[in-house]
C-alpha cells in the first residue's frame, strides 16, 4: 500500500519504520517543521514537506500521529483525500475525522521512544473504522506489521490508554523518584535492578494485588511516618507517598 | 555456621532456604504461631518454636525476621545470646540490638512472595555490624547466598528501603489500578505486558528520567482531564492521576 504519514515523533517514527520494513510504500512525511520532515522521510525513502496543501490525495492510507492538540488542525487542513485517513491516539474521538469519507483509528498500544529500537510484532495494535472497507484496509496494514492486532471501540481504547499511563508513565516517574532518593544518598540506580525485575516479572505472573508488598500493605504506620518525615512534607515526593500508601491500605482492606 | 531464624513470614522463608542451600545448618525457626514455625522447619530441617525462652544461645547467627512493629518485642524476649543478632529491615535502626554484644543489619533488597521462587544470588544484601567481628561473621553468611553483598549505614539503608517502595510497591500498586480500569472495560491484563516489559527495559538502559512519556510529560491537559473525567473525582485513582501528573509535569519543567 502506498502510505502518508502526518507527523515526525517518536509514534511517527516507530510506525514509518514498521511499515516501510513491512514492504509498504511512505510517499511522503508531514511535519509542521521541514527539518523534522527531513530526517524521517530520509529514514523511510519518502518525499518531506510541511505543507498539507502538498500532501497527495490518492494514497491508500493517512496516518495523522501528532500530539492529541493537534490533531484537530491537522484535519482541518488537509485537502480532501480519497484514502483511509487514520489517528493513533489513545483517547481522541474516531468522530474528529469525520469530514474525511474513510476514516478510522490505528492504536499502537506501546511506549515509543525514538532512540530505542522495538520489535513492533510484538506491539498491540487496536483498529477502528467508520465503514467495514476503512476497518478493513487500516486491519490489513496492521497485521503487516503487528501479531497482536485486535478491533477496538471507543470505550475500550480510552480504558486502554488510561490503563497504560498509569502502568506506563505514572511506573517510570516513580523510577524518576526513586533514582533521586538514590542519588542523594550516593547510591547507584541499578541497585534497584533486580526488584524492579522481580516486580515486573511477578506483576506479568499473577494477578498484580496478589503480589502486593511493603509497608503498606502491612499497615507499617512506624515506617511510613519515618518515611514521610525523611521526605519533608514540602515536597510532591511527600504526597505521592501518603496517597499511594493509602491507596494501597485501602485496597489491602477491600480483599 | 549455625543459625536461628525468627521469624517465618516471606523474607524468613527465603532467606531460610537460601542459607540452607548454601551448606548452613539453621538450628532453630522461632514464630510466635507454632503451627507457621512448623511449616518453615519442615523445609529446612530445623526445629520448631514458639518460645522465646526455648532458643539456643549458641549459635552463630541470629537473623530477626519479622514485621518491624514486632522486633522490639522479639529482641526484649530473648535469652542473652552469644553470636551475632542481626535484624533483616530496611528501616529499623541498627541501636534496636544493644542489648546483645554483636550485633548487626542483614538486609536483603528485593520484594519477596512466599510462592515464589527466586535466585537469592542476585538479590543485593547489605550489611552492618556494631563491630568488625559482627560485620565480618554477617558478610561471610551474606556472601556464601548473594554475589551482591554492600557494606551499609543506616541512612544509605533507608534511601534505599524507600527507593524501593516507590520502585516496587507503589508501581505495582499502580499495575493494580490499571488491572481495575481493564477489567472494568473487560479487558485483560495481558494486554498490558508488552507495554510493562518495555517500561521497566527502559528504565533499566537508561536515567528513568529520559524515557518518560506520556500527556503529563506533554502537558496535554485536554487527555488529563477527559481521563480525570472518567475516573471521577471521588475515587483515589483520581487522586493519584492528579498529583501524579503534577509531578510529572514539575519535573518535566525543572529539566
């Protein structure tokens, strides 16, 4: 299929890159800053521009993969197209494309960081489409790509990518926290390689609240408040620990 | 060496199997539960007790290992002992053992679930002794179960014990609410593991600071709030969504 991509970012990238191994054709690359454009379309074989009065209209596929802000300009700016015209976002609307005639959502249920090379195989892909031929044709190109296809609906994607920030983004700023505390004492972050391991393998192995551990599931009040006093009341650190310590005797009392 | 165990909870049971794997002799499991004390002697070979005044004084090592509410208690209890009396807890200070002439920390730095087996020679086990003698003999157990044996303080200790929390059970309190929001949708949470193994694989290959994404990180407050929306402002996970994104965004700021 031939392919447009609207978007330079880390889910732009790790898509175009997917799909041009996949033996697909990317005819052009849109980012609203033609250095950007430059260097994936250079990635991929494609045509840069950051103009969408330049985007071709007869392409098989639009994916627009911009931040959710953006995404409604994008629309409003594209010409009228005859192809599937797609976002990836978590938690936009199918409905925000529905000047287009073909219209759906290609979900890429993943963390992307654009240094990082990933086996998109392995990525969760959720499929949306307006007609049974959008859905089709987006289902087609993401098996190319993905094992783990799977048709979506609004309800459920939203539900997806909510799940996903709190075991994804929300997980790795505690990261961020923890590797502060370490750094203050001198120590080094990989000294929590082996937990962070062992949490995340027994997380994968059993429901995750039968693997809970710590203070507060053990009602530990002695150790929280010398916890908290360490942490100084001023800070976030200090109320992120107080509310997840209570979410968690909450739930440890819900069983 | 010879060795008694008080205490027969999920780090008694993994530190008692590892000592014993090791070619030690564990004398003795003390649990004020008879019946739990059973259970851990049966597997190591040890006898049973649930009197404090029954422990031998002889031995060689003696590891407190109970929830640290009970380790005072445990240690007015005892007989005067000779060997090294050593507690196992991240944030009990290492004074709690006076009393007694050795005495010392034998902390292990990883989370524990009694059915789950682990590779205790990848678990961190920090040290300290009131004395050289103390530490020495405590380093010497330590290293014949880990290839990762430190020598602490107390205050290294305790920015550990709390890098940990965060890192382990508050993350896996957040898998918890993410399983929630899934199963509420009748999702699984299966699709969730490519997700969380490529989450804890970046924190681990690079600062955690750097790899973090999401719509806190790009102060996308129309994705924050449809997702608070959802939540409902009177559930902690809201909460937590809230304070967490804060923090992410402060931190983002601060960079």
């Amino acid at each position: 299929m031939n392919i447009v991509i609207i978007g330079s970012g880390n889910v732009a990238t790790h898509l175009a890159l997917a799909i041009k191994n996949a033996g697909h054709t990317i005819w052009q690359i849109f980012s609203r800053t033609i250095s950007n454009a430059d260097v994936l379309a250079g990635m991929v074989g494609a045509e840069a521009t950051n103009d969408c009065l330049a985007l071709r209209t007869d392409a098989d596929i639009y994916l627009i993969s911009v931040t959710d802000g953006h995404i409604a300009d994008v629309i409003s700016n594209m010409p009228q197209v005859n192809g599937v015209v797609a976002h990836t976002a978590g938690s936009v609307s199918l409905d925000v494309l529905s000047r287009f005639s073909l219209y759906g959502v290609f979900y890429p249920f993943q963390t992307f960081t654009k240094d990082k090379v990933l086996n998109f195989r392995e990525v969760p892909l959720l499929v949306e489409g307006n007609l049974s031929v959008a859905r089709r044709r987006l289902r087609a190109l993401a098996e190319d790509i993905s094992d783990y296809v799977q048709k979506s609906n609004e309800e459920k994607r939203k539900a997806l990518h909510m799940s996903a920030v709190f075991a994804c983004n929300f997980v790795n700023h505690l990261y961020v926290q923890a590797d502060e505390l370490l750094s203050k004492a001198g120590l080094s972050f990989d000294l929590l390689a082996p937990l962070i391991r062992e949490t995340t393998q027994k997380a994968l192995s059993m429901k995750p609240k039968y693997a809970q551990t710590g203070p507060a599931s053990r009602f530990d009040k002695e150790v929280i408040n010398s916890h908290l006093a360490a942490l100084g009341d001023d800070s976030l650190s200090y109320q992120i620990y107080q509310l997840l310590s209570e979410s968690i005797m909450q739930a440890t009392r819900d069983e």
